[in-house]
C-alpha cells in the first residue's frame, strides 16, 4: 500500500516525532510499503530519505519555535494527495493537519494518529499544581468536543498505547491502540563504560567515583518539566553525591540553562549524536524523568533497553512502562517525591535493577518494525471496506 503522513509537526531537528517517522520510512521500505511524507517547511521541496519520500510545502515559521514551521495552505497539501492517490493519508496532529486532511476529497483510508495528548501537555503541565487532573480535564470539555468532532472526519485513530486509548474512550472518542516502537539494535547493557561514566560525571562538576550518576533525555519544553528533575537533584545531593547529565535542546533552553546553574552537580550537555546516546545511556546508573505527558516515552523505552534503573513519573506513557522490579515512580510534578524515589532506587542493587531492566524491554518494548507491521496490517484490515465505499 502507499501511505502518506501529512505531518504537522515534523522537523529535521525535531524529537520523537521525527525519530519516529524516519523510523517508518525505513520499515515501509523493508515491508514492501511506499511511505511518503508531506510537512511544512522553509521552501517547496522533495528529498528522498531512508527508503521513503519527504514533500515539503513552502510554510511559515512557528513563532514559539524557529525549528518548526506551519501548514497555511490547505489547497497545496490538496493538490499534493490528489498527485501522490495513496491508499492511506495520515494526520499526525489534531490540529491544522487534521483539518486538512478531513476536508480533502480524496477516497483514501484516513487514519488520526495522535502522538500527544494536548490536555495532558498543556492543561495537566501548567495547572496541575493548583488543579486536580480530572478537574483539569473537565475543563478542557471544549477542545474534548473538537477532537471527538475531528475523529468523525476520519475512518481510524491511531494511539500509542491502551491506557491511552481507554482515556480517550472516558471523552467519547474512538481509537485504537497501536503500541509504539523504537529501533531497539543500539541500546544495549554491554556499552557500559567506566571511562565514559567518569567524563559524564567530570561534566556534572562531581568527582567522587561513588556518586550516583542520574541521566536525562527530553526535549526543553514545558511538558517535560525539568525543573523537577533540577529541584530533586538539589535535594538528592544533601543526601549523597550525585550528578545529573542532562541531554537535550529545546525553546526553553535558556531558562534550563539558568536554573541548572545554581544547581551544584547538574550538566545541560544539550543535543549530542544520537549514535552516541546508547553508550551515554548504558554508562549512567539511573534514568530521571519528569514528563507526564508523554503517549509512549521513547527515550524511556531507550533507557530500559539500555539495562538502566529509572524514576518515574506516575502519569501517562512513562507510568505505563514502569515496573516494581526496576524502576520507582512518584507523584508528577513533585520534587520533593522524585527525590525521595531517586534515593530509594540509589539504595537498591544497580546490577540487579539493570538486568530487571534489559530483561523487561524484552516485552514491554516492542520494534519499530513490530509497531509498523501492526500499523500497516490494521489500515490492510481496513482498507476492502474502504474500497467499497469508494466505488
């Protein structure tokens, strides 16, 4: 089948949207599939990468992040499916590419394929503190309605996990969950590395040998909340010597950078190669992660392939990949908590948290390819009666 994924959100310097779309260019490839994606970007474009196409429609910027760029002219994306007549169009966002896509005419299988949960992200980041999540939630009814009134639009949503698509059962909307994937080859225990450990916590200002080295992976952005991982980090330290190396970049970079600061024991090493990030992984002795918003968690995924411990959040895609056996989770947004689950993790057994760990992402995290074959085989489940309709 051919499909075309018109995405939103797609930046070649953008995160786990774009880690993931690559990913299913080259499953396309290796599954007999023609995968093809419309984004917007600087200049009318085409390039062919990883087995796939990427058509890029002329766009202008996103004034929040110059890294992204925004659909303005349904008509050319139109113009674009109209030439390309796939078997399947997907919609990786809610929003402006949604709308595009549910208004075109064309007789394609539509799928939604909802890589984040806007309330979670926005609604649960910024007021939970104040709010309880359900009280949060009722709140967001509006934009409830306007999504339950997209999916109509559509002949199938697509989302991460089950637990997600039981919360968007609780609003009315159907989906069906197509757990995701990541590409598991690299991330292994066995780049374990003491030299590479001991830079990582030379970075982190932090020279006892014995210090727990924390890692963080996540983009610089409100939803990660990484002014709890820098808190805890704080009050991790009164207790023993610790440092944390966090990766990553993101629009709120500056203020990560300022906060960190007048942290003893915290490096913002920024973006670094992804090759290089399973040995930076597999070399650190504990994952810290604050998002409780995420549909999946790649870079969770990542870590426990990696044989690391992690602390957790207990919300959303992270809750949904922890286990007793590795990991400790904590309230969201509490420092305070997160400390105390990082200190409690710290005092058990590293060797035996991390075989826990490789051990779990046996099961508990699927391929990239694995996600992809479940994904093409439901549009191919789909697509007889789609067919019918058409003719």
């Amino acid at each position: 089948m051919k499909v075309v994924d018109v995405a939103e959100f797609y930046s070649e310097l953008g995160g786990g949207v774009r880690t993931y779309i690559r990913q299913k260019l080259l499953a396309g490839l290796r599954t007999g599939h023609e995968v093809v994606v419309v984004a917007p970007g600087p200049a009318d474009a085409e390039q062919r990468v990883d087995g796939g196409r990427i058509r890029w429609v002329k766009s202008p910027a996103e004034p929040l992040d110059s890294r992204y760029y925004r659909f303005a002219d349904a008509a050319q994306v139109h113009r674009i499916l109209d030439l390309e007549r796939p078997d399947v169009v997907e919609a990786s966002s809610p929003w402006r590419g949604a709308r595009i896509v549910g208004t075109w005419s064309g007789t394609a299988l539509k799928s939604l394929v909802l890589h984040n949960d806007p309330v979670a992200v926005y609604g649960h980041s910024l007021l939970d503190r104040i709010l309880s999540p359900d009280t949060i939630d009722r709140l967001c009814g509006p934009f409830w309605s306007y999504l339950a009134q997209i999916r109509r639009s559509f002949d199938t949503c697509i989302v991460a996990g089950a637990w997600l698509a039981g919360r968007m059962a609780g609003f009315g909307i159907d989906a069906t969950a197509v757990p995701f994937g990541i590409d598991k080859a690299p991330f292994t225990p066995a780049l374990r590395d003491a030299r590479l450990r001991n830079a990582m916590l030379a970075a982190c200002g932090v020279t006892d040998a014995n210090a727990v080295l924390f890692v963080a992976v996540s983009r610089h952005h409100p939803e990660k909340r990484l002014g709890v991982l820098i808190d805890a980090m704080a009050r991790i330290r009164r207790a023993r010597p610790a440092g944390l190396f966090l990766i990553g970049d993101g629009p709120l970079r500056g203020w990560i950078d300022r906060i960190a600061a007048r942290v003893d024991g915290v490096h913002v090493a920024g973006a670094i190669n992804h090759a290089a990030l399973p040995a930076h992984l597999a070399s650190a002795d504990i994952f810290l992660h604050a998002g409780a918003a995420e549909t999946f968690g790649l870079a969770i995924a990542e870590a426990m392939c990696a044989g690391l411990p992690m602390v957790l959040p207990d919300r959303g895609g992270a809750a949904a990949l922890a286990g007793p056996s590795y990991a400790e989770t904590y309230p969201a947004g509490d420092a305070v908590a997160c400390a105390e689950a990082a200190l409690r993790l710290a005092a058990r057994d590293r060797e035996t948290l991390s075989r826990q760990a490789a051990e779990a992402s046996k099961t508990r995290v699927r391929s990239q390819l694995a996600h992809c074959e479940h994904l093409f085989g439901h549009y191919g489940d789909l697509l007889p009666a789609t067919k019918r309709r058409a003719a």
